[in-house]
C-alpha cells in the first residue's frame, strides 16, 4: 500500500510539484499520468498545503495518490498524522476541480459536471467514503474512530454546486467548497494536532493488509443469501477439506494445498462461494480470486449485488504481487487454469518485475491456498494452471497437497455422455469420435446455415430461456463505427453478425463484455472464448470457423485460419493445435440443455451431420 511520493509539497511550486509527482507516478504505474491527473497536482495539492499550514497543521503528512490495498485504485490525498488523544489519524480526501455540479435527474449519488465528458459521475462525498470503508475494510487494527474522509470542492462556491450539499444520502463524508474553507480549517484542527505525521503514515504504509473481521461480519450474510448449493459427494468432500485445513493451520501453523479439479459444470465455481461464505461467516480471512475479467466482474455484479464492500473480496491473480505470506486463511483461486507465468505485464514499473512465478504468489499468500481449475479449458499461451504445475511447486515448498476429482456433472444437462463426446470429437483426453447415441437430457443438432442457427436459438429465447451464440475466433474484430454501432466482422456468405463488444462500456444495446453472457442485450452478438469461458446458458450456438476442419478422416487444427494474435504469433504448431481445441471444449460445454452446431467449412459440416445420426443408422444413410 504505496502513496508516489515521499517529499514535502510545501516546499514546492505546483508547476514543478508536478514534475516529481509525475516521475513518481512513471516508476510506479509503469505510464505516464493523464494530463487531469497532473492539473490536479499543480492546482489542488498547492492549495490543501496552503490550508494546513493556515492552522499550523505544516507537519501533517500528504500521502498523495495512495494506492489502496489489493487494488490499483488511488485515493487523491490521505492526510496522515496525530489526533489530539495521540492516535494516529487519517483524512482521505477526494480533490475535485469543479467549479458547478449538480445531481444528475436527482440521484443523490449521480452527478453531472458542465463540460465534462463521459456522463454522470460519481458523487464526490460517496466516492471518498468508498474508499475509507474499503482502507478500513483490508487494513488490520485501523479502527473507524481514526479514519475520516472528505470531499474538497476548491474552486466552486456554494451556490454552483447546491444540488450536492444537502442531505445526499450519499455518504456521511463531510463535503467543503471554496465557501466553506473556514469551517474546513476548523475541521483539520480539530482532527490532526500540530504534530508530525511522518511516523503515522509510515504506519499506514507498513500495515498488515487482509480482509478485517468487520469485513468478513459484513459479507457473510450477503454472500450467505446467495448461497442456494447443495454440495454432493465430492463437491462436499472438497469443500470439509478446506475447511479441515484452515482449522488444522491455525492449531499448528501448518499450511496445505488443495487442488480441485472437474469439467465444464462440475460445482467447482459453487464450491468456490459457498467455501467464501463460510470462511466470512467463521471470521477467517478468504478471498475469491480468478484471471478472467468477465467472471469476475460478473461475480461482483451479481454474487455480491447491492453491496460494495462485499465485492471486494472479488479479485484477480495478479493481485497478490506484494501480499505479505500466509496473511490470509484461505486464497480460494477459480478458474486456476488462467494462471499466468508473471503477474507482471506492461503496466508494471522496472522495479515490481521480480520474475516471481503467479503461482508462487498465490501459494505464498493464504495458509490455505485453494485451486479449482480444468486442465482443458487451457486457451492461451503463457496459462499454466495445471494439477501437475500446483503440485510440483507445492512439493517443492515441502507443502502437503490434498487433490479432489469432481466427478458430477450440472452443466450439459449433466450429461457426462456429452461431455465424453466432446472430448472425443475434439480428440482431447484420449477419447476418439464416436456418433452421437442421443441424451434425454441434452440435445445435440447441426443446422446448415447461421440463419438456422440464429433462428432456431431465437425459437428457444422466445420460449424463455437464455442462448448465446460463440464463435472460434476466426474474423478481424473491428472497433465500433463512428456512429456507435458494431461491425458485422463475423461473415459467412449472405449471414453477419458482430462480435461481443470489446471493452467495459455498451454501445447501444450490446451489453459491455464482461456482462455478454449474462445481460439480456449479448444474444445479438457472437461471443468469443474470453467472454464465454466461466458461464452458461441454457441453449449453446457454436460457430466451428475455418481454424478446425474436417479432413483425411480426422478433424485437424489450421492456424493460419485463427485471428488470435496470442495464437498466431507466440507458439509452436504443436501447442497451437492443443488451444484451439481447447477453445472449442469450453465454447461446446457452455449450454445447460443444448448445444447446436454449425460449420462454416462445408467438409467439417457433413462430417458434423454425418455424427448427428444414431448408431443404429448406417453412416451413409
């Protein structure tokens, strides 16, 4: 928990303040701050200085851009120094350059701000005070009493910012504007003591960070509500190993791995959540984490929904870089199959590219580091999570490792008969193609053209159920028109469709990535493996592109066929053939009650159809 930069700003010009601060910002974040970011350095920063030497307060500490814990959110300021009782005591501030707002069509959360791009923002005052339940909420022995947070206005009166200072509701954060400097003096002298925060803020650096019990009271019964699973057999048996574990590593500082494995549907994601609410409600220290953007997201939009704090035990596995070892009781990674070989990527200074392996610092993290993952949903280069990787380093560490192999099946219908058909069709596993024999539980159907496919999903939707159609990435990705629509890059003869938007907001009515698969707006897109991987739906359309076909009697991977740069470029022929295939298992095992299949290479068509008889037919028929 780092803020950039250590010097005193009273002895600096804003102008030239800026200049460290932007050098600090580089070697920390890796990029080059926003050209915002920096006025606000040279206007704001000057201007909160010269409020605290006004009230001889010259020796409080400015922890300026304060990365918040596990998280690359920065708060503006955190003010740092010692309450009149000799605590030590903190200010988050929340800088706003604004000279008008007002509410946006009387949300008192929801601001607009003239001649700002990008629609409403958040309010100030509730902005500042997510971020101290969040400093409280990951920050161990920070108690309530020492944090306050405000939101400063400096620029704009009373009068141009009105809408925003009556009873919100937003957030009991004080709110202060160039009308109310005087009662913000009053403020600070009544927080902070004329002491230096020198020793405060170092304090605050050097905390031990995990989620805190008030935290853990918090999201028990919100993700408890969620929790609506019963686990079977070895769902159960997974889940009373965990816990054994915990319960074992607090008698005696012992520390154990446990590896979940399972297919498409096998509870791995159920025995995830229920393993978090029950960690939260015994006050043991968990957290959720996975590689995949969409999932995740989706976890903290639909899992956590209606509380904030509670989503942030949602994290990725890159988050765990500067985790301090066995800070948390349980590290419960899902989807472990995304498992990079770095946490690093182009955004990490110099500095924080230690080499250090993804694993290791996950492993490192929690008493009881937690895996559920499926070897063959392995779809880009560079992801590791294997059983064999997780146990080797464990081994290596002189860790015990407990492995549970999830054998039920809820997804496909629970059809383990597809499941097994799909691993032949595709030749994973060391199945071989076999006909497809027919499942009461799940259908299984080619059609001849997208329109059939589209069509017949369509039929499915209007009957009330959910569909999806998913494509092997096998088309250019276009960014949206000038106009704010997307472009039909999926085109097979007289049929088109676009791709699943690319990026976190919507244009028109396609939901934003993240939220494809489960927003009612995501059918009149193709999805790709990224958005796809983790979810399901209850009717699957599946576009086989030219990167699989059907020849010689075998269906054979063509490279030069995919799009995916992470395919085409970085790997040998051998490992891209073991992706792709890979790609099309998670896109053929995302449907609950069917799937249906479509090629756009006529060969790999009628050999599709020619598996879609049963075995009681000839072949030739």
């Amino acid at each position: 928990m780092k803020s950039l930069t250590p010097v005193d700003p009273a002895f600096l010009p804003g102008p030239q303040l800026s200049v460290v601060i932007t050098d600090q910002y580089l070697r920390h974040c890796g990029a080059k701050p926003n050209k915002g970011e920096i006025r606000s350095w040279e206007r704001s920063i000057p201007m909160l200085v010269q409020d605290l030497a006004d009230v001889g307060l010259d020796g409080v500490e400015l922890m300026i851009e304060h990365r918040l814990p596990l998280t690359a959110k920065r708060a503006d300021v955190v003010l740092a120094g010692i309450g009149h009782g000799g605590e030590d005591r903190y200010v988050i501030v929340e800088l706003k350059q604004w000279s008008s707002a007002e509410l946006f069509e009387d949300d008192p959360n929801l601001v607009l701000v003239p001649g700002m791009r990008g629609g409403p923002k958040l309010h100030p005052a509730l902005q500042a005070n997510t971020y101290r339940d969040y400093l409280l909420d990951f920050t161990e022995g920070l108690q309530p009493s020492q944090v306050d947070s405000i939101a400063y206005l400096h620029y704009a009166q009373d009068g141009d910012v009105f809408d925003l200072l009556g009873d919100s509701g937003a957030a009991p954060t004080r709110m202060f504007t160039a009308s109310r400097r005087g009662e913000l003096l009053k403020y600070l002298a009544s927080v902070f003591a004329p002491l230096s925060g020198a020793a405060a803020a170092d304090r605050l650096e050097a905390a031990r960070i995990r989620p805190t019990k008030q935290l853990l009271r918090h999201a028990a019964p919100v993700l408890k509500g969620r929790d609506h699973f019963v686990l079977l057999d070895e769902q159960r048996l997974a889940f009373e190993l965990v816990r054994h574990a915990v319960e074992k590593a607090h008698r005696s500082d012992h520390k154990t791995v446990v590896i979940v494995t399972g297919g498409p549907g096998s509870g791995k994601s159920v025995i995830a959540l229920s393993l978090l609410a029950d960690m939260a409600a015994r006050d043991y220290a968990a957290m959720h984490a996975t590689g995949s953007k969409s999932f995740t997201e989706t976890l903290r939009r639909y899992v956590a929904r209606g509380s904030t704090r509670t989503k942030n035990l949602f994290k990725y596995f890159n988050s765990f870089m500067k985790a301090t070892p066995n800070d948390l009781d349980v590290l419960i990674s899902d989807e472990a199959h995304r498992i990079r070989e770095t946490s690093a990527n182009r955004y990490t200074r110099a500095e924080d590219r230690s080499g250090r392996a993804q694993l290791d610092e996950l492993i490192s993290a929690a008493r009881v580091p937690v895996f559920l993952l499926d070897e063959h949903q392995i779809v880009r280069p560079g992801e590791l999570g294997t059983v064999g990787d997780i146990r080797a380093h464990a081994i290596a560490r002189g860790l015990d490792v407990h492995e549970v192999e999830l054998d039920a099946q809820y997804r496909c219908g629970g059809s383990r008969l597809y499941e097994n058909w799909v691993l032949g069709l595709l030749e994973l596993g060391g199945e071989q193609p076999v006909v497809w024999s027919g499942d009461e539980n799940f259908t299984v159907e080619t059609v001849g053209t997208p329109h059939a496919l589209e069509s017949r999903l369509s039929m499915h939707i209007e009957e009330g159920y959910s569909a999806r159609m998913t494509a092997g990435y096998c088309w250019k990705w276009s960014k949206p028109k000038t106009d704010g629509t997307l472009v039909h890059d999926v085109e097979i003869g007289d049929w088109s469709r676009p791709w699943n938007v690319y990026g976190d907001r919507s244009v028109g009515t396609a939901p934003p990535s993240v939220l494809w698969a489960t927003h009612e707006g995501g059918f009149g897109q193709v999805g790709c493996v990224y958005t796809a991987q983790g979810f399901e739906y209850d009717y699957n359309g599946v576009i086989i592109g030219p990167d699989l076909i059907y020849r010689d009697g075998r269906l054979i991977t063509n490279r030069a066929a995919n799009r995916d740069p992470a395919i085409t470029k970085k790997v040998a022929d051998a490992e891209a053939d073991r992706l792709i295939r890979n790609t099309y298992k998670v896109l053929l095992t995302r449907g609950l009650r069917g799937t249906i299949l479509y090629s756009s290479d006529p060969e790999t068509q009628d050999y599709l159809a020619s598996l879609m008889r049963t075995a009681a037919e000839p072949r030739n028929a």
